[in-house]
C-alpha cells in the first residue's frame, strides 16, 4: 500500500513538473521566435509580443562595447521572467523628453508632438509646430546634451528620456538613470541607408501605441523612395560629384558607405570619393581636394550658403573649381528655422525621399521638371 502510494506521488509530481514545463514554454517560445519588425535598419530590432514589446538598440555608438534591450510594457501586459532583467518603459507614453532634433519630425508625423514636454537647447528646433509649443511653454529648455538640467528633468518627471551616447563613457546617462529617470538610448544616427534612418519612426509607434500609424507613414516612404529610384533606373551615372566644404584647415569629405554617398549613387551620380570605404567623413587638405575634384560638374557644399560670392569669401581657392566657375553649386543646410536650426538636419533624416528627389533634380533636371526642391539650394 505505501509503495503504491508513493508510485501515484512520484508519478503526480512528474505529471506537475511536464505540465509547468508547458506552462512556461508558451513565453519562452514567444519571446525567441517573434519576428523583427524593422527591415533597413541596423541598429534598431522591434519584437511585439502579446502585451509587451521588446526593443534591440544595437551598436548605439562606434566601438559599443554591448547592445541595449528595453521592455516596452502595456497596461495589464505580463512580462516573461527572462525579460525581467532589462529596464521596463510603461506604454504609450504620455509625456517625454527627447534630445536630438531628428526626434521632432517623428512625434509630428505620429500626431504626439504634444507629448513632447522637455528638449535641450530648444533653439535647435525649427519645425512650426513644435516652436508654437515651446513658446507656449509646453515644451521646456533642459539645458544641453552634456549639461542637461537634471532638477529640471526631475521636476518635470518624464515618463521616459529618449538620449543617444557617442562614445562608451556617458557619465549624463548614468547620472539620469542615478536619479530614477528612465533612459532609453537612440542610435538613428548611426545607421548610414537613408531608408533605414527614417524607419527609426517605427520605435516611436512603438512608444506611443501608434504601431499602424508608423508603419502606414514608414511604407509611403519606402514607396517614393522606390519611385524615386525608377526615374533614374535607365540613367548613366556621368556627372561626377564634389561634396563638402573646408573647416579650419581640413575638407572633409564623405566615404563611400556613408549616407550621403548613398543618395548620390542612388540619384545615378558618380561621388568622387567613392573608392574610400567607410562610413563617417574623412579629412583631407585642399590641395588633395583640388587634384582629384577640380573638374567635378556639380559640387555639393556644406554651410548655410546662399551666393557663390558668399562661398568664395571664406576661402579664395573655392574660385579653382569648374563646379564653381559654372555656378553649380547646391547645398541643403541654407534653410533656417526662426531660432537659427537647420531644417536639413532635422527633417531629412525622416524624410529620405525628399532628399534623393532633390538629388535627382540636380543631376538629372529633365526628369522632374515640376519638382520644387525640399531641401536643396543652387547658389546665385
């Protein structure tokens, strides 16, 4: 009688434990299967599962020495045990601070700008609509990137803090995060696909509980994109390309893999610098600049120039180059908000159609005779 009965415990114990293992396998299964939402993108991953998401920020700066895993958590949702370890961010958001312009263009596009209740150096902000909240008061300055005001902050209790680092010593972020503030770090400006850049977007969907909106706004995108490549899918790539212009005593010059260079090849030009692989920029002297782009056809300067004349002020030798002898000259950096922002810098990287439709009208005007530049300027 007794061995029968520890027979029955023994098997009722086994039975328990095969029927916790099934129990737990459903959140293990979930959170190792789920399907990356984030196609361009190479340092952004987006796994939604049933009441929470996990978000991937992969290599946030260069020579990151790990990757971030944040836990995006709804009401009532219930986060698997080995999720527990990462910081939990309760959505959607209902306020935020945020800390790089690049940010604006999504909360506007997704309808939450009014969320949007801290930014430091506020000045850099050039979209109208946001301005109007920030001289309203809804939107207050926190001080900057490397100084934010963290009384401020506190007293302002975002629900989250949305920063970026450059490098693996980010004494700020650690002492937010000392202050209960909740930090989730961006890393948009290190991706170098222009498609990829904009799809950043869907992280604020995910933060606000706008998941359709963002991707509803993110495949418009990809569709003028891929529009945009078609008119020029039969072009020749034979106008040849200088980029950037001189600061102090060094030109620097974008490297091949870098964002810029993709717009100009995707917009069927040959960038002059194309056989220096990389990404970033690359330092060079004028003399350099000069042997290997004196003849370049157009040239695509960097500074918020409006004339040649303007131009050549700063630096006689920019009179040397055929781009700037037959006046073409463009840059995309002349248009100013009302508090001294660049406009380039904040809506491009949202809106990389725009910018590959503004390449395609400097070297191939024929095409879109109609098209009124975004963000481009010839120089007078």
């Amino acid at each position: 009688m007794k061995l029968s009965f520890l027979k029955t415990l023994c098997l009722v114990a086994l039975f328990s434990c095969i029927s916790c293992k099934k129990e737990e396998s459903p959140d293990t299964k979930s959170v190792t299967t789920a399907t990356n939402e984030v196609q361009y993108a190479r340092s952004l991953a987006i796994y939604k599962h049933k009441g929470y998401t996990r978000i991937k920020v992969l290599n946030p700066w260069p020579n990151a020495q790990k990757n971030y895993t944040y836990v995006l958590k709804e009401k009532n949702g219930v986060v698997p045990d080995s999720l527990l370890q990462y910081p939990s961010i309760g959505v959607p958001l209902e306020s935020v601070v945020v800390t790089s312009t690049t940010s604006i263009p999504y909360l506007e596009i997704l309808g939450v700008a009014k969320r949007l209740v801290g930014f430091p150096h506020t000045d850099y902000i050039s979209s109208k609509e946001t301005r109007k909240l920030i001289d309203k008061g809804v939107v207050k300055n926190v001080g900057q990137n490397e100084q934010l005001n963290i009384e401020l902050l506190i007293d302002l209790n975002p629900e989250l803090i949305v920063t970026f680092g450059i490098d693996n010593t980010n004494p700020m972020i650690d002492n937010l995060e000392k202050s209960g503030l909740k930090v989730l770090l961006q890393a948009d400006w290190m991706e170098q696909s222009p498609l990829g850049k904009a799809e950043w977007i869907k992280l604020y969907g995910a933060l606000f509980g706008k998941e359709k909106e963002a991707k509803i706004q993110f495949d418009k995108i990809v569709k003028n994109y891929t529009d945009a490549l078609a008119l020029v899918a039969t072009k020749k790539p034979t106008a040849t390309v200088l980029y950037g212009a001189m600061y102090q005593d060094q030109w620097y010059v974008a490297k091949a893999n870098s964002w810029v260079a993709q717009f100009i090849k995707d917009a069927k030009a040959n960038y002059l610098w194309s056989d220096v692989g990389g990404t970033g920029s690359i330092g060079l002297p004028l003399e350099r600049v000069l042997d290997k782009a004196k003849n370049a056809t157009y040239w695509i300067a960097t500074g918020p120039y409006r004339t040649v004349t303007e131009l050549a002020n700063t630096n006689p030798h920019y009179s040397q180059f055929n781009a700037f002898r037959t006046k073409q000259v463009y840059t995309f950096e002349g248009k100013i908000g009302a508090t001294g922002g660049t406009v380039y810098y904040e809506l491009a990287p949202s809106r990389p159609d725009l910018v590959l439709k503004d390449y395609i009208k400097i070297f191939h005007p024929e095409l879109v005779p109609n098209y009124t530049f975004a963000f481009a300027q010839k120089l007078n």
